[in-house]
C-alpha cells in the first residue's frame, strides 16, 4: 500500500507525460523504465511529482534467498516535461547526473543471485536519494528557506552544487532555468525521498529478521579514476564502507579477496566512501551491514558513456560472484542455520 500524503502537495502538479532520455538521439521519448525480467514480489513506490508513475521499484524474492539488497539510487531516468523544460542542458546534465544504466546491472546480478532488489524511477536531477532531505541549497527555493532547516551535518556537499537537488555540474555549469517554488521542494522529498528510503528500512529488516543479518549493496558508477601514481591499473570498482562505520570488516576483506581472485583491481573507500545511504541505514551493531560499490562507467558503457556496451555481461557476472560470496558471510555473522540458495 502507498503512503498517504498532504493532498496540497499532490494538487501542485498535474498528472502529465513523462519521458526516458534517448542519448542516441539527445531527445527524449515517451516510455517508463524497464522493469521486466526479474521475479518475485514487487511493487512500485512514491510517486514522481507531475506523473502518475511510481518512483521506486522493489522487487523481494519470495523466501528471500539471500540476505543481501541491491539499491541504485542514481538509476532514475523518467523525467516530467516540466523539469526538463526548466533545465539549461537537460541531455547533457541527465547523462552525467545519472548512473547510467547501473538499473540493468543491478537487474542482472540480483537475477544471477536472488537477491532484493530497490531501484529508482525518479531521476537525481529531481531528487537525490544519496543526500539527506535537508542537504540543499536554499538559494535555489524562492524565498529561501523560510523553514530555518539546517544542512546535514553528516553530507553537506550542497554548496559544492550537489546537494539533495543538484544545481551546477563541474563543465556543464548551472543546471537550472531560475527558482522552485517551496512547495515543489516538499513534495520531491514527501513523494520520493521519504518513502524510497522508508521502504529500504523495511525491506533491510525483513531480511535481518529472517537471516539474523543483512547486507545492502548500494550501487553506483563512477567515471573512469586515474591511475595511483602512474603507475599502476587504474580501479575499477571502489568499495565504501565510511572508513569501517557502516560494516564488518571480515565483508570488506571478502570483497577484495574475491576481486583480487577476478583480476578486479579495487580500491577502498578512495574517492567514494559511501553517503547518506549508509549513514542512514547501516547499522552494523543490530545485524544490518551496507557497502557502497563504485563500478567505473567504461567497465559496462560505451565510449560516450550513453549505452551499455558487450562488456556489461561480464560485470554483471563478476559481481553476481561477488554477491555470492559476501552473502554466505553474511549469513554466518546472523548465525543462520541454512546456506543461502543463491542462484547459479
């Protein structure tokens, strides 16, 4: 069942057409993101302000084989005409603002593995779900912030123009065509924010209540990272665990013994150490365990960054085996009596 919400906040927009970004085409077209090819219970969430369209999926394998959950905050691609009509550059800031395409990685490993499985509809030019709701610029509010809400003291990265509503991209500069209304504001964080990561704490502590623990892997993609001094492979996943706060160190250990096996060269916590996500829901003391994975974007996309490219299948595989792994672990520091029956 959906949240009930203020219906001031539904009534400020109207239902209307959203769009996918078609980066082949640097336009748009009128369609929802994918959501076939993966069973078990799911159901959408939130909703995204100026469409009937959920913004949230989450799909919850019956038995839940595993206790592991895959999130993509950033995979969000479904934009009302409204917003792209307000944005400077919508093509070019939606392509780096996204994660782009991390929804098919993560539907392909949580299908090799049985994983649970929380993607997001509602794009991080709208809201981004790896910020705290107070993490904002207020100059961007008409009437700044009447409300007096501080910045979040755990992320304030809105003043470098990546706050819980982006403004500027390093290159690209502002993204935005004047202020939004107050009220606009509140309801990307009461329809999307809010319940997106109520319904992760729910689904975290259902596999923590069958499993004895849990694991969230949040995952993102990053642009390719330089080579540490010059002379070494550059990584091509980083895996953050807030320095050691958000998860046991025997999974962390895991992790990189299982992609230094795959010839994955990794680093950690460098320059992605994990945000909100973790700060919010980790909580390694009552079982539930969450690393941020960074997979580089010229590992699975082509070489503008637009479109998966013929090696995507085998990150999906690598970290499907990875999956594998960590959830074993996993069940052993919840004490489970069973094997988890990941898929093969």
């Amino acid at each position: 069942m959906r949240a009930s919400y203020p219906m001031a906040l539904k009534k400020s927009f109207a239902p209307k057409l959203a769009a996918c970004f078609d980066t082949r085409a640097d336009g748009i077209t009128s369609r929802p993101m994918a959501s076939e090819g993966y069973p078990g219970e799911g159901k959408g969430g939130g909703t995204i302000p100026g469409t009937d369209l959920p913004a949230f999926e989450l799909r919850q394998p019956i038995g839940a084989p595993i206790p592991v959950l895959i999130a993509a905050p950033h995979a969000g691609r479904v934009y009302p005409a409204a917003l792209t009509a307000r944005m400077r550059h919508p093509a070019d800031a939606a392509l780096r603002l996204e994660d782009r395409h991390v929804d098919s990685l993560a539907r392909g490993i949580a299908e090799a593995t049985g994983a649970a499985l929380l993607v997001a509809q509602a794009p991080r030019a709208m809201v981004d779900l790896n910020r705290a709701p107070d993490d904002m610029d207020w100059s961007m509010i008409a009437g700044g912030n009447a409300g007096g809400a501080r910045h979040s003291l755990a992320n304030r990265r809105a003043r470098s123009g990546l706050g819980v509503v982006p403004r500027r991209l390093a290159g690209l500069g502002e993204i935005w065509r004047g202020t939004m209304p107050r009220d606009e504001f509140d309801a990307r964080i009461a329809l999307i924010h809010a319940p997106y990561h109520a319904a992760l704490a729910r689904a975290l502590e259902r596999l923590r209540d069958q499993w004895g623990a849990a694991l969230l892997i949040d995952l993102h993609s990053m642009p390719p990272l330089g080579s540490p001094g010059g002379r070494q492979p550059a990584p091509e996943f980083v895996i953050g665990d807030r320095f050691g706060a958000s998860c046991d160190r025997g999974l962390v250990s895991t992790a990189f013994t299982f992609l230094e096996a795959q010839s994955r060269v990794a680093a950690h916590n460098r320059p992605y150490a994990g945000g909100y996500v973790l700060d919010r829901h980790a909580a390694p003391a009552r079982g539930i365990h969450a690393l941020q994975l960074e997979i580089c974007r010229s590992s699975y996309l082509d070489a503008r960054f637009a479109e998966t490219s013929v090696r995507a299948s085998a990150v999906i595989r690598t970290v499907a085996g990875l999956v594998r792994a960590l959830a074993g672990e996993v069940a052993n520091l919840g004490g489970a009596r069973t094997t988890p029956l990941a898929a093969e």
